[in-house]
C-alpha cells in the first residue's frame, strides 16, 4: 500500500542488457546441453502411436479468453496472482490484494466448481492449474456477484502415474525474493491423489506519497512513506479425487497458506495547519500473522434413468490476521517518543453449500435449477494505548452475513439462434454490532433479482452475431467491513469502512465474432460504485482515507480481440476504448474523456524447443469524471527451455522499462489530494523445474465431463 518517491531515469540501454542475458541464458545452456544418443536397436514391437498438435496458448471465444497454462510458459510463474497478471485484460492492484478486470470491475473467482477468494489464489500451486478463462458474460448459474467470472480449472490426470515436480524461482526486484516449491500426483484406476508444499521468502519494498490540501481548514500536508517487509510464507496443500464411473465422482481437497511478516513504515510528513508549521518523522514497527485454510467437497452423480445430472458442493473457510503496531514520532527533529501501542486482530469464518441440477430435454435444450447458503462471521478487535494519557482505547465488533439464492436457466437452439436465459433470486442477512451496544449498528435484509439474457446468431460458418443482458451485484470483501486501521502519522490514517453496501450493476452488450477475432460493444449504468475518499475530523485534527459508496457511475467501452498465427509466431491482441464517468455530490467532477487500454501477449516457438513470451500492456491517461490517472506501460519477456524432459529452465524480465510509478489525482469533500505510488514490480528472475516419475501406457478410460468445470 505504501509507496515511496524515487528519482526515477529511463535507462535506453537497458533493451539491449535484456536481450544480452537472454542470448547468454540460451548459449550457456546450449553449451551444456548433451546431445542424445540413438539406440543401436529399435524394438519391432509398436508400444502405441502417439499424435502431437501444437496448442495455441491464447483461444478466444466470443471475447472470452482461454489460457492452456499447463502447457506454456506460464506454468514456471511463481505463484496464482502473479500468473493472473500476465493475462490479458487483467489487472492486479500494487499490494496484491484486489484483481480487476478492464471494463469489468472485480471479477467472480473460481477454482473448478466453487467460488474463491484472493486468499485461494495465494494459497493456489500454479503446477496444479490446467487452464485459466476470462468469461465476460456469465450466465444464471454464475453467482449474481460479478461481471465476469476467471475460472481457474485444476489439472487431473487420465494415466496411472505418479508425478513430481520441485521447483525454485531466484527473483530479483528491488529486493531479492525465493521461492521453493513441491508439487506431487498419484493416480492409480479411478483414484488420484495430490499435494503440494511451498516455501516463499520475500522481501517486498513499497512506497507512496501524498499531498493534499483543506482549504476550509487552511491546511496543508504532504507525506512520503516507505515499507520494507520481511516476509515467510509456508502454503501447501492435498486433494484426493475418486472417478466412481464415466458419470459420477467425488472430491476433496484442502490448502493452506501461513505468512508472517515483520515490515518497519518510516514516514516524513511536513504539516501546515494555518500558521503552525510540524515536521515529522514517523517510525512505525509492525508484526502481522495472515492464517489462511480453506477446503472443498465435491459430489456429482448423473440419474440415468432421467438424463439428469446432479452436483452438490461444501466449501469451509477460516482466515485469521493479527496485526501488532508499535507508534514513534518525533516531531522537528527533537527525538522519537513512543505515541502509542496498537493490537488489531480479524477473524472469519465462511461456509457455504450448493446444489445444481441439470436436466436436458428435446431439441437440445437444458434446464438448470439450483441454489446456495453462505455464511459469514467475523470478529474485529482493537485495542489502542496512547502513551501520552497513558489510556486504553478497546473497541471490538462482530459482523454477520447469511446469503440465501435460488437460480433458474433455460438454454438451447431454436432453428438458428442459440439462447441462454434465467434468473438468480438472492436474499441478504447482515447484522453488524459492536459489542458494547445494546442495538446493532447494521441491521439489513434485503432480496434482490438478477435476470441475464443472451441470444446468439449464426451469419455464417465464420461469423456470428450475439446480444447480452445482465444484472449483477458487486458486494464488498469481508476484510473490507472490518474496523482495521492502518496508522501513517499524526494527521492521517488509511481505515476499512464497515458501513460499506453493495453495488448494482446493469450491463447490455453485443459482440461479433469472425473466425477467431471478436468485437465487443458494452453499456454499463451502477449505483452505489464503490471507490477511494477522505474524511476529515476537525476535533482531532486526523485525516482518514478509506472506500465509500459513491452516487453513481456509467461507462461505454468498445472492445476489440485480434488474434492471429504466423508461421512459429503467435499471439493475442486486446485493445479497448472505455468512456467512463463517475458521479458522487462530494466529489468535485472533472472532465469524463475516453481512454484504451492495450495489451499484447506474444509466443514465438523457436528452434530446439525454445520459447520466447514477449508480453505488453498499456493505459492513456484516464479521466473518469472524479479521478484523474497517468498513463502507463510494461512490457515483460521470458525464454523457456525443457531438457530431457525432466529439466525447465525459465529466465524471465518483467517491466523491463522500469514503468513503476501510478499517479492518482482528486477532490472530495473540498480535500485535494495528489498521490504517488512506486511499484516495485521490475524483476528479473530465474525458475527451475525439475520433474520426474512414471506414467503407464495404457489409458483409464472414461468420457470427457462437460460439467465437471460447472460453476453456478
């Protein structure tokens, strides 16, 4: 979150640097690589005819995007989030805490049938992934939250075999980062069984500033902040899925990720309040703790005798953070003294049970009907002891959320035209209360309705014309409506809001779709969009930054997906024009301009398997009625190698022109405010990957399960 001011020069050599490692990378390995002796004799026995076809990475189907990441390049990034990055159209914020997707907001996660979190992801081995989709327009079996949904499939094998992967990433960004991993697969007839373990030692750097002024009050404040951390990282996990026949399966797996962080924030703030002038320097040591576990149950039988496919799933998840905070200022340069202790601990508990059924009837129809309980309970405690009063500030809050849907779809071919539509029907519990409080301060019970509606044409063996609608919902993470603060200096404090409401979306799109390449028209209207704001406290003379729920926002977007091959070249294009504007009465609204986002994900298979990824994106300068940003790129590149099967060699480069600073630019509540983020996300790094085990010629038969990646 916190970023620091650098002086910053584009070094116009570094290109060229870049492309001397990658030739030594490739001539060194070269040098050693052994070539492979023929045998003398070759059995006349014919063991079994094996056809290759080469796989494009990217796929695109009506805008939605498909990566096959077990079989790429991909699969030697370290870890969900950072893979996540590299995909077109995605975008993950500078601490790694939120994934937004252009044009679409926060995206619905999935990892095969159940819905996730970021936690999920972190605590996910990227040598489990088979493949990554970016569905923009999800239909009614999707939860209502979100406009588009990132399924994440998981890889499962057909062969009896026993696999093992181990794996170290050398990454070097500002400050050196590890990462050490085991992967492991058993299959033996219908049962498979995987676990994973990794070890992460990290050293991320941040920095941010921010100046700003009140002219009510007749203050201006300016700081510059930056964070090293220390960081462990222990994440692993086990699954075990049993194929009872073609049809029916069940399977259980659990993951876990324990961090442990240690991170001092030095700030300097030059303060002006009226006529009094303060320098600070702020010292602030933290010790955090993020526990994360998480497990899945899964069952699907098919009645034959009905042609009916049932899945039922359990999901249970505990997260738990506590975050311990010593507070030293010392103002104009006189000496540091303890201002004060904090002790903030959050837990979750989430559990969550769905069941959907799916009928197929004549003239290839199907009907889905299903539905879901989630619940959510969660704990904040904060206990604050200011030196100075010699006080103890206790304050501790307990936060309820019982969601209850239904779904209904209908979907088929009427003569030409495919059709798809439904509804999903939920109802909210929420109760919020501090425990000092006879009566609660959220108390909310609502029922919302979700239509989505989509009609497809057939022009011809190659194109296709398609119209959208959907109505969705984007509610707030459970962190987010905690009490959790985080402490910057005497004058300012970035604090979570727990009075934060959902967001209603309505979105009408059309997209035609040639061969490979689609073009994509999208209105959106929201109410209630959440997004950045401060709040001033005139008594104490504290700033607080935090999200509220803004009036309204509306956007256009034009989206175009160009795909194409070229002899060992392949690559996928996106390029979109978003006009976006957002309304709130104490925002002061600036211009609402159009603006593109652009990206480019590029493979060239060169000789002697060797592979070459050249990645870039890049946004204009946006401005979005309240907010103003810079523009930016990055462009990344990595080279591959396999020997021998067993051994992966990767040695990659991101943000190779060291683009690393965002700007951000607004006033609210007659606040002006100026920030300045430095992301350290300029890295070079090296993966190794060495695999081995057995895996048999004969093959466990069984059908291809349209629905085992069935989301609802």
């Amino acid at each position: 979150m916190f970023q620091s001011k650098i002086n910053q020069k584009m070094n116009v050599y570094l290109p060229l640097k870049l492309i001397l490692i990658v030739l030594l990378f490739c001539f060194s390995i070269i040098g050693n690589a052994q070539t492979e002796t023929p045998k003398d004799s070759i059995s006349n026995k014919l063991n079994e005819v094996i056809i290759t076809q080469n796989k494009n990475t990217f796929t695109n189907t009506n805008g939605n995007i498909k990566v096959d990441v077990a079989n790429s390049i991909y699969n030697s990034i370290p870890n969900a989030v950072d893979l996540l990055a590299k995909l077109p159209t995605v975008q993950v914020s500078s601490d790694q805490e939120s994934i937004a997707v252009i044009g679409k907001g926060n995206p619905l996660i999935y990892i095969d049938n159940q819905k996730v979190g970021i936690n999920d992801l972190n605590a996910l081995a990227v040598a489990d992934i088979k493949t990554i989709e970016i569905i923009q327009n999800p239909s009614s079996k999707y939860e209502a939250e979100g406009r588009s949904v990132i399924l994440i499939t998981r890889k499962f094998s057909k062969k009896d075999s026993f696999r093992t992967e181990i794996s170290e990433v050398a990454s070097f960004k500002k400050n050196f980062n590890n990462y050490l991993g085991f992967n492991s697969n058993f299959k033996k007839n219908k049962l498979e069984l995987k676990a994973n373990f990794n070890y992460n030692r990290l050293n991320p750097w941040e920095g941010h500033s921010i100046d700003y002024q009140i002219s009510t009050a007749e203050i201006a404040s300016k700081y510059d902040v930056t964070a090293t951390t220390k960081r462990n990282q222990y994440v692993f996990g086990a699954g075990l899925f049993y194929k009872i026949n073609e049809d029916d399966y069940f399977s259980f797996s659990i993951n876990s990720k324990l961090q442990s962080d240690t991170f001092p924030i030095n700030t300097i703030t030059d303060n002006k309040n009226k006529e009094v002038v303060n320098n600070v320097v702020t010292f602030t040591d933290n010790d955090n703790k993020k526990n994360f576990v998480n497990s899945f149950f899964n069952y699907q039988k098919k009645i034959k005798s009905i042609d009916t496919q049932i899945f039922t799933g359990l999901q249970y998840s505990n997260f738990d953070q506590g975050l311990f905070t010593e507070v030293n200022n010392n103002f104009n340069d006189t000496q540091f003294e303890l201002d004060q202790i904090r002790d903030q601990k959050f837990q979750i508990n989430y559990f969550s049970g769905r069941i959907d059924i799916e009928k197929k009837l004549k003239n290839d129809m199907k009907f889905e009907i299903g539905g879901l309980y989630s619940s959510a309970d969660s704990k904040s405690d904060v206990a604050v002891f200011y030196t100075e009063t010699n006080q103890n500030e206790l304050s501790y809050y307990d936060f309820k959320e019982e969601n209850l849907s239904a779904y209904t779809q209908l979907s088929g071919k009427i003569k030409k035209v495919d059709f798809s539509f439904g509804f999903r029907v939920e109802n909210s519990n929420i109760k919020g209360k501090f425990r000092t409080d006879e009566l609660p301060l959220l108390d909310k019970k609502y029922t919302n309705f979700f239509p989505k509606a989509q009609f497809s044409y057939p022009i011809d063996s190659t194109k296709s014309i398609s119209v959208n609608y959907a109505r969705s919902i984007s509610r707030p993470n459970y962190s987010s409506l905690s009490q959790g603060s985080t402490y910057i200096n005497p004058y300012f404090l970035y604090a979570r809001n727990i009075n934060l409401g959902p967001t209603i979306i309505n979105e009408i799109s059309t997209t035609f779709q040639y061969h490979d390449k689609s073009v994509k028209l999208s209105y959106t209207s929201a109410k209630d969009p959440v997004h950045n704001s401060f709040s001033f406290d005139d008594q104490n003379n504290v700033m607080t930054f935090k999200d509220i729920n803004f009036d309204k926002s509306s956007g256009f977007t034009a989206d175009f997906t160009l795909p194409f091959t070229y002899k060992f070249w392949t690559t996928t294009n996106s390029l979109i024009f978003i006009l976006e504007k957002i309304e709130d009465h104490t925002a002061a609204f600036m211009a609402s301009k159009p603006y593109f986002y652009y990206t480019s994900n590029n493979e060239f298979k060169l000789p002697k398997d060797y592979s070459l990824v050249l990645n870039f994106w890049g946004l204009t300068k946006q401005y979005t009625g309240v907010f103003i940003t810079n523009p930016r790129f990055i462009a990344d590149i990595a080279v591959s190698k396999t020997f021998y099967k067993k051994w992966n060699c990767t040695l990659s480069c991101n943000n190779i022109f060291k683009n690393n600073i965002e700007t951000e630019e607004f006033t609210i509540n007659t606040i002006n405010s100026k920030a300045r983020y430095v992301v350290d996300n300029h890295l070079i790094s090296i993966a190794i990957k060495y695999s081995f085990g057995k895996v048999k010629e004969t093959e466990f038969r069984e059908k291809n399960d349209e629905n085992q990646n069935r989301v609802n």
